[in-house]
C-alpha cells in the first residue's frame, strides 16, 4: 500500500526536530553537527536570530499579496541584488527550479525578440542538474533523472564540463545560449577553472549567444564570494540563485542584464507565491548578514582551516578517502569505500553530510561554523576513518 506521503524520498529514518545555529535535534533528543544544512539550504544555520525576527515581525504583518500589487520588499531585495552583481533586473520564485525556468525562457525570448526565433536550443554539460522540472531534468540530461519522463523536452543539448573546444563544436544556428553550474552540485563537486569560464564568456559574445549560469547551490557565499563566477570575473547574462539566498525559507530568483530580459515584459512570466512579502523579508534578512563588512572574510578563513584539516585526512587514510575538491565551504571527499556507508557511519557518530556522484561525501556546512566547529566535524571524519580501517 502505499503511504500517504508518496515515496519520492530515500529517508534515513532520522527526525530532525530543531535547530540551534549549526547542530539539529533529533526527536529523541540526539544532537547533530550539520555538514549538510539542508543541502546548502541553511546558509546561516538554524533559528538564526535575525532571520527569526525578520520573519516573525513581517508574518505580524501581511503574509501573501499577489504580484498584481507593488510589493516593497521585493523592489529592495531586487535593488541589493542588483548593486551587488552583474544585474539589472531580478525576477522572484520560489526555488531554483523555477528560476532555472524562468532563464531558459528568457534566453528563448530574447532571440525570438531580436527576430531569430530559430535560435531555441541551449548547451549543456554532462553531470549536471538543475531541478526537478520536466524541462530542468532534460537540460541537466542525466538518465537517472530522466528515464521513463520521455519524450524529451527539445532544445538542449549536451557537451562535457570543462571542454571549451567540444562545446564550441557543438554551436548550431539554431543555438541560443549556454547553461553551467560554475561548481557541480550532484554530479561531484567539481568546481570550473577561471579560464573556463572566461571562454564561456568569450564563446557566448562570439557567437552572439546567451551566457547562463546556476548558482543556486553554489552561491550566495557558499565559496567565499557572494557568487563563484566572481573568482574568474566571468560574469554572465542571466544566473538562477535559490537555496542560500532563503536561509532555509523558499526563495528563489533569476537574475539578468538589461539586454538580455529584454524581452521579458508583462505577462511573460509570473509566479503566485514568488516574492511573497515572508520571503522577501528573509532574503532581505540573509543579505544584511553576508553583505555585512568581514562575513565573507570569514568563511574564508574558516575554509582554509577546514580544507587543511581535510587534506591531512585524505593524506593519512588514503584506504578510507582519496581526494578533496570543490571551493569554499563547498566541498566534495571522494570515498575509496562506499559513500553511503560512510555516510551512515558519519551520521551514527553525529554529523550529518550529503552525497554526490563520483562515490563522494558533500560537506555543505552553514557559513556561520567557527574553527571549533571544523575540528569537530574532522575530529568526527577521523574517528570513523579509523574504525573503518581497523574493521577492514
């Protein structure tokens, strides 16, 4: 029979209760050190107390107002994510699917505008994802994700991550812009090399095509700059952001230059629930915390200290673990053993980290952990690297 939650979700059988900045509870009372934080979700932790305020006092307020009314917070979330980026122009969702929607549109828009409408198909890269849509899981393109969701979505085709020469082999006339995740989430954190996506940048003005990116796991601070395609300078024309942006609230948005939303105007796109006042205030919320003068100084610092501590790790049970990669506070352990048994063992000892592809553990830790924080989580990595070793 089955349940009355649809079984879409491999549950571990673990509760989550609450959370107190960057440890959850368990309905037993079982504390946990969250490497995960909700899939890079809780960019400031649990019960943040700004965040809490931001959101009780606005819920004290007005909750949801349509989009048919101005809506004051969204002019102001809109107008910081401008001055902080390479936008013009923000429109608001409720996830990272949906802003992956929303550019995919544009970027068919905008050419249909400048009379090319034979300009649809967009180029991805293997590995990817980006959502759970029907036209998200086409343009990530993993059989994973799509089989038995056919006929395919048309417009997207695919190239590998990294190679400029394949994908510049790939551009068709009817090529209408690129797709990439600067740092694959679910595929393996692989993180692109600033001359990668300096040629995505050049490709794209080239050929006169649209450059995309998804940032919606690896933004907003996750690796040390409010975006990652600022360590390269490569800015791109439109970017989906979501997860951290929300502090664990759904918020979404699709940020774009002025050329390229274009041709974006009345009724080509909405939302019900997108920019509702309770998500503008949190994301209003977040931005006061990681624009504040030395945040960002800090993640850095706190990085460098866990990244040595990792590769001390790897360095010392190179049966257990063989590699590290990502940026940040986005990072990627790949397993000489099975990543979900590593997992499971992590999680036993209590902290709690994700999985990738590649056999790797993802650590997605809130932005706001401390030194003391690291030594836990690797005192913790260790601990069950040496039991593994002593059991093999």
């Amino acid at each position: 029979m089955i349940p009355a939650v649809m079984p879409t979700y491999k549950r571990c059988g673990i509760a989550l209760e609450r959370g107190e900045g960057v440890y959850v509870y368990d309905t037993d009372g079982r504390r946990y050190l969250d490497f995960l934080a909700g899939i890079a979700v809780n960019s400031l932790g649990h019960a943040h107390p700004h965040l809490v305020g931001a959101l009780t006092e606005q819920a004290n307020r007005l909750w949801h107002c349509s989009n048919i009314f101005e809506i004051p917070g969204q002019e102001r979330l809109a107008e910081r994510l401008v001055a902080a980026t390479f936008a013009d122009t923000a429109f608001f969702a409720n996830s990272g699917a949906e802003a992956i929607e929303c550019g995919i549109k544009m970027i068919r828009k905008y050419h249909h505008e400048a009379g090319n409408p034979e300009k649809y198909s967009i180029i991805c890269v293997s590995d990817a994802f980006h959502g759970r849509t029907l036209t998200t899981i086409f343009a990530a393109g993993q059989e994973k994700l799509v089989k038995g969701f056919g006929p395919a979505v048309p417009g997207f085709n695919h190239v590998a991550f990294g190679n400029l020469n394949e994908l510049r082999a790939a551009i068709t006339d009817e090529t209408a812009g690129i797709l990439v995740e600067p740092v694959q989430g679910e595929g393996g954190i692989r993180a692109a090399d600033d001359d990668y996506l300096a040629g995505l940048r050049k490709t794209a003005d080239e050929f006169g095509l649209l450059l995309m990116y998804d940032e919606v796991q690896c933004g907003v601070g996750r690796t040390g700059k409010l975006f990652y395609h600022e360590w390269s300078g490569a800015a791109p024309d439109i970017m989906a952001i979501a997860k951290g942006i929300g502090g664990g609230f759904p918020v979404g948005a699709c940020l774009a230059t002025e050329r390229a939303a274009s041709g974006m105007t009345a009724g080509t796109h909405g939302s019900t629930f997108g920019g509702n006042p309770l998500a503008m205030a949190i994301g209003n919320a977040v931005l006061d915390v990681v624009l504040e003068e030395g945040f960002l100084d800090r993640v850095n610092q706190v990085a460098d200290v866990l990244w040595q501590r990792l590769e001390a790790l790897v360095a010392a049970h190179p049966k257990v673990f063989t590699a590290i990669s990502g940026r940040g506070l986005m990072i990627g352990v790949t397993c000489a053993v099975p990543n979900q048994e590593m997992i499971a063992g992590l999680r036993e000892a209590g902290l709690l980290v994700g999985q990738s592809g590649g056999n790797m553990i993802r650590l997605l830790p809130p932005l706001t952990i401390d030194e003391a924080h690291v030594h836990e989580a690797v005192g913790i990595l260790e601990s069950v690297s040496r039991a593994w070793k002593h059991a093999a």
